[in-house]
C-alpha cells in the first residue's frame, strides 16, 4: 500500500475537430497546470489526422487518452465518449480554442477536498472578444469577466451563466447522467439543469480561465451566423423547463441582465475615456516624428472600432433580452391558462392531500415513482444492483446480521489469547454521546454499546441537541424507562447548541475519563477496556483513538480513504480479527480523531475543553485540542488492537436545504483555515506520522489481512475439489 496521501486522479475532457494550432495552445495551458497528476482524453469528432507524438511531447508527463471518431458526431456526443473514458476521481473540460490558467485545477480541487459534501465547483473566466487577421494571427479585441454570479438553480433554467471550462465535477455526479444528443449546440446547458437538481454548485471568485469569443467575420462555426438555429434550440430548452420557471427566476434574470449591461457600459466608458486619453496624448505628440503619428493614429481607430462594437453590442444585448422577457411572459401567460397545468395542479392538490409531505404515505409514492424511473432506465437487473449496493454495508444489514449466532473463523496459525481485563488500570469511564437526527443510526450504535459495554461500571451520558427528527425523543424516552440499573444517563439542549458547547456540557458534568463518541457509530466487544490499557499505555498520553473504516488517519486498510470491511466480515468480526493479531503497538499520531476518542481526566483539567469560540459549532475543534495538548508536551496514540465502525456524515446528510448545506460547508472551510492559522504544522506533522510511525502498523496490518484472504481463498479452492 501507499502511505503517503496522493492527490486525486484529474481527467480533462478535450472535444476538437480541424483546429490543430488552437488545439496545442489549448493542451499548453493543460501542461503548464500547477496541479499533479492529470489525463487528458482527447475525443477528435471526425476531424483532421493529428501528430500525436507532437501532442504527447507539449503535455509531458501528463497521460493522453487519444480518441478518434470516424465522422463528426457532434459535441454531445464527443462529450458522451470523453466521460466513458475518463478514469479521474474528478472531471474538467476545455474546449480547444479555450485556455486554463496555472492555478485553475489547483484552486477547484483544493476546494472539493476540504467540502466532502461538495460535488460540484466553478470559478470564473475572462472573455476574449478575438479577431483573426493576416490568415491565422489573432487580435485580442476587447475582454471583461463573464457573468460573476453566484449559483442559482432558478436562474439557470433561464440562462446559462456559467462557462463551462470552469467547472470540476466528482465523478459521481455523471454515474447516470450524459450529454443530450439531441442537441448540437447548449447541449453544456441542458447538463448544467440536470446535475442542479441534485447538486450544489460553489462559486469560487477567482479568474483561472480565458474562454475565447469570436467576433462576427471570424467566426469559426459559421453556422451560427448562417442559420438561426441558436435560437430554436435556446427555445427548446426553456419548452423542456417551462413549468420550473417561476416570477422570481425572471426578475433574477432581467436583473442580472441589466447587471450584465451596466458592466458594459461601464466598459464603453472606460473605453471612451481611453480615447479622449489617446486623443490628448495624439495632440501633445503632433509634432513628434511622422511614425509616432502614425501610430497614435492606429490606436485612435481601433479605439473608435471598440467603441462601435460596444455599442452594437450593447444593443444586441438589449434587444436580445427584452425578446427574451417578452416571450417568456407570454410562455407563462399560456402555461397558466392551459388546460394541462390546470390538471397538474389539480393533480398536485390531490396527491398533498391523499399523501402530505412527512407521511409515510408520501414517501412509499416517491419510492415507487423512482424504482419504476430505475427499472425503465436500467432494468429489473440494475433495480437489483442498487438495492444490493445499498444494503451491502448498511448499519441496518450489520445489525441484523449480529443478532445470528455467527460460527468461529477458522484459525489456521496460534495466537496469544488476550485477557479482556488489561494490566492494572481499570477505572470508570463516561461515554459522551451528542445526538442530533440520525434516528436509525443512533438506535444501531445504542444497542452495539449495550451488547459490548459494562454500565455497571461505565456511564453513559446521551445529549440531544434539538433533534428536529420526531422519533428522535421518543426513542431516547423509551431508552430511559428501559434502563434496568444500567448506568445511562439523559441530557435534552433547549436549543441545537452544535457538537463543540454539547461535548463540553458533557464532559464538564462529570470527574471521571471521557470517551466522546458520535451517534453514527458501531463498538465492539471490549472497546472501553481496550482503549483505556492504550490511554495509560506510557506516561504523558492525553487521548487514544480506535482504527476505523472512515477517512481519517485512523483509516484501515488505507488512511484517508473510505474503506470496505474486507473479506466480507462484519464489524464485530473484523474486530476481533485486528485484536487477535495487534502487537499493541500505539503509534503516536499528531492528534486523535473525535468520532470517537479517549480523553484523560487529568489533560482536561490542565487544558480545558474544546474552545467554542473558534470552532462555532464543530469541525476540527479536536484538532485544535490535540494540538494544543502536544505543545504542552502530551501525547496521542492510536489504539491499533481496538475497532470501531464509523457510519459518517449522518447530520449533514439530515438536511436538505441547499442554502444551509452551503453555510455548513463556509463553516467547514472557516474552521480548517482558523485551523491552518493556529496549527501550520499540522499538515507536515500528519505526512510524518503516515511516513514513520504509522507506517509499520499499515504494512504488518495489511499483511495479515492479506495472508487471511490467501488462507480463505485456499481453503475454498480445497473445498471444491472435494
């Protein structure tokens, strides 16, 4: 395995058809990226024969996936053919007359990296207005900042706004999603609406793009000009989305539309007064050599041509949208007025009242609305497939699958059996659980602490931070009624107070040592015991935190990733796989990971708690805390006998509003930076634990797992035979 952390794999999609030079100035830009590692599918849509070798030596060392279609197809198609290509974990474009600038796919990734949550991400660009002279040299006639705006699903389904060079997708957006053939050209667009319905997009307000706009005469797609076929399919798109678009999305658009036409007018007037300036300069040089003239000359010219483009331009923008309000009025008038939105809204009168939002009702007719999309789509087969994806590694699966009496593993080598009361410390414990949604998660993780915990001796202390999920306190009440002189205790906030001010209300109502322990997870057998021996291990610890599945740096097999269970155990199996062959050998770590982490009375009595004040409502706050404790000379260990199952992201996932998923993520990346500010060692101390100390733990960790699937694997294969 590999222990140092890799950046993710880049795939850029480049489309091109008998444009060779724009073509290398394009692949240039690519080669000159900051970013490692990239590949570059080259789809050519039946154009002209290309010097591959030639393309090759301009990109270097980034990989070229050549793809040549025997007749043009169009751009949609050629899309289609680059995504089925494409191997990166997340994917661009660039048109081959467009450029990047260094930083473009350095600042996207950065961004999707530090959002987990986050599937989609743009910057901006600069439109050049080109010019071709003298055959093929081109003039850089006139530039400004395409469309800085923020994402809007509703202004979307109206006007593309969004280039399409600035975008960077994960993968995972495009699983059932491709290009409408239908479409020869805003074929971009139409994806855009499709992906918006799902995903949010973040704006990054930065420049690392230059997107080329040609002017009239030199138009490379002269169809444009010669037909009107830009327009049919403009009209065609708005028809497929009519019955989305509402007011608002239309004031938004004549708004920016009018934003749009203030920045060029703005642009006419820093252009005229570029000509007065030229004109006062031309004056005071008159009688400066004929040459010079001359030159001042061209210069007042071009300025006068600018000056006439903007205002043509400006017109035609003009124009353009009071057509375009015109005719969308009307289109709403119609719709409103026809006998088919009436239906549907007698239809959606009907279905509110017969299934409201919330019910059980409401969501069995949503799920059969998407099993019958799926079965159309994919078939009964790929109906299967998903069921089986989803269920595979569900909490619900694993639990179920613990209540069968389960046989032994087969044990083909001897091990050292390890008592389940380790050394001389053993002291009691309170488990701090924060609780906010996650209903069926919580209800899992609560039964495997009962199955693998002594509340007789260790406590349990259950916060619920205003939970809005309505089986949340019921469950919580039953639990409490329920206790039958187990040690649980239970805490409601009178408002959602978040992860940081929750944990510190738990840990400052008790003495003992704490174990913060999120509600989306699965102990197992002897986990408090196992933890405290790695806590008291060796003098100056200040927490210990389990191995897991989830992408941290406890991660097992691969640190940073998101990893199966392998060889088709389960929680508890794996478990007791890891404590049969650890060698305890607690490597440091820089800091621990609150999922689920030991923390010392004695620590928190001379540091304090999680400081509330930076950190608002969580993320990264633990960080802070470990850190803080190993600049006052304590430790961190990673417990490498003790595993725990980690679910992840359950309270970000119980919230659907786009807007408050975008604050959360703000907040994410407020905390990593503040993070960055009181901690810039930390990045480099995590490369040297992955390096040194943790380094050995993988290696001999996936070793065994290797040898236990050989010693399976050979074990069938003598099963068969007889």
């Amino acid at each position: 395995m590999t222990d140092k952390i890799e950046n993710p794999l880049v795939s850029i999609i480049v489309r091109t058809k008998d444009r060779p030079k724009l073509l290398e100035r394009a692949l240039q830009s690519i080669a000159a990226q900051t970013y490692r590692p990239i590949e570059v599918v080259l789809v050519n849509d039946g154009g002209c024969d290309l010097d591959i070798e030639k393309l090759e030596g301009i990109l270097g060392n980034i990989s070229l996936n050549y793809k040549r279609l025997e007749k043009n197809a169009g751009r949609a198609h050629a899309g289609n053919v680059g995504l089925e290509n494409a191997r990166g974990e997340y994917i661009g474009f660039l048109d081959d007359d467009d450029r990047f600038y260094p930083e473009h796919l350095t600042i996207l990734v950065a961004k999707l990296t530090y959002l987990p949550l986050l599937k989609v991400a743009y910057t901006e660009a600069e439109v050049v207005f080109v010019d071709v002279i003298h055959g093929d040299e081109m003039v850089e006639k006139f530039k400004y900042v395409f469309y800085s705006q923020d994402f809007s699903p509703e202004m979307l389904l109206i006007q593309n706004y969004i280039p399409f060079l600035c975008l960077l997708f994960h993968r995972s957006v495009f699983e059932n999603v491709r290009f409408d053939e239908n479409f020869e050209i805003f074929e971009d667009w139409k994806i855009l609406i499709r992906l918006s319905e799902k995903y949010w997009f973040e704006h990054i307000k930065i420049v690392t793009a230059r997107y080329m706009q040609w002017c009239d005469k030199s138009q490379i797609n002269r169809r444009a000009l010669s037909e009107n076929f830009s327009q049919v399919a403009y009209k065609k798109v708005l028809d497929e989305n009519i019955d989305k678009i509402t007011p608002a999305a239309i004031y938004t658009y004549c708004v920016n539309s009018a934003t749009e036409r203030t920045k060029l007018i703005n642009e006419f007037i820093r252009v005229e007064s570029e000509k007065q300036r030229m004109e006062s300069e031309f004056v005071e040089t008159a009688s400066s050599t004929s040459t010079e003239v001359e030159g001042l000359a061209r210069k007042l010219r071009r300025s006068e041509l600018d000056k006439q483009r903007i205002e043509s331009e400006k017109k035609r923008i003009e124009s353009e949208r009071d057509r375009a309000v015109k005719e969308l009025m009307g289109l709403r008038e119609e719709l409103w007025n026809s006998l088919s939105w009436r239906l549907v809204e007698l239809y959606r009168r009907f279905k509110d009242k017969v299934a409201p939002l919330g019910t059980r009702r409401r969501v069995f007719y949503e799920m059969v609305l998407k099993s019958i999309k799926v079965i159309q789509r994919e078939g009964m087969r790929g109906m299967l497939l998903r069921i089986k994806r989803k269920i595979r590694h569900n909490p619900h699966y694993l639990r179920y699958k613990a209540r069968f009496k389960r046989s032994e593993s087969p044990r083909f080598y001897r091990e050292t059996e390890t008592p389940e009361v380790y050394g001389s410390v053993q002291k009691q414990v309170d488990i701090i659980m924060p609780v906010y949604n996650g209903y069926e998660c919580l209800r899992d993780c609560v039964e495997s602490i009962l199955r693998n915990t002594d509340l007789a001796v260790h406590t349990l202390v259950i916060i619920d931070d205003k939970s809005t999920d309505e089986r949340v306190k019921p469950y919580l009440q039953r639990l409490k009624e329920k206790r039958n002189g187990r040690k649980i205790e239970m805490l409601s906030n009178p408002e959602n107070m978040g992860f940081v001010k929750t944990i510190n209300k738990g840990m400052k109502m008790t003495g003992e040592d704490v174990i913060i322990l999120n509600s989306d997870t699965l102990v197992t057998k002897n986990w408090v015991n196992k933890l405290q021996r790695a806590a008291y291990s060796k003098p100056h610890i200040a927490t210990a935190t389990p191995l897991s599945n989830y992408v941290t740096i406890n991660g097992i097999p691969r640190p940073f990733h998101f990893n199966t269970i392998p060889n088709g155990m389960d929680a508890e199996a794996f478990s007791e796989f890891l404590e049969r062959i650890s060698l305890r050998y607690y490597p440091e770590i820089p800091a621990g990971v609150g999922f689920c982490m030991y923390i010392r009375r004695d620590v928190l009595e001379h540091l304090g708690y999680f400081d509330e004040a930076k950190f608002e409502k969580g993320y990264a706050e633990e960080t802070d805390f470990c850190m803080r404790a190993l600049k006052k000379g304590f430790l961190h260990v990673l417990d490498d006998s003790t595993y725990i199952y980690h679910v992840g992201g359950v309270s970000f996932e119980s919230v659907k509003d786009p807007e408050v998923i975008r604050e959360k993520n703000l907040m994410i990346e407020r905390n990593l930076e503040t993070l960055r500010t009181l901690h810039p060692e930390y990045t480099y101390l995590v490369g040297k634990a992955l390096d040194e100390s943790l380094g050995p733990v993988h290696r001999y960790i996936n070793l065994r797992i290797e040898l236990m699937e050989r010693i399976d694997e050979d074990t069938l294969c003598d099963r068969s035979k007889t």
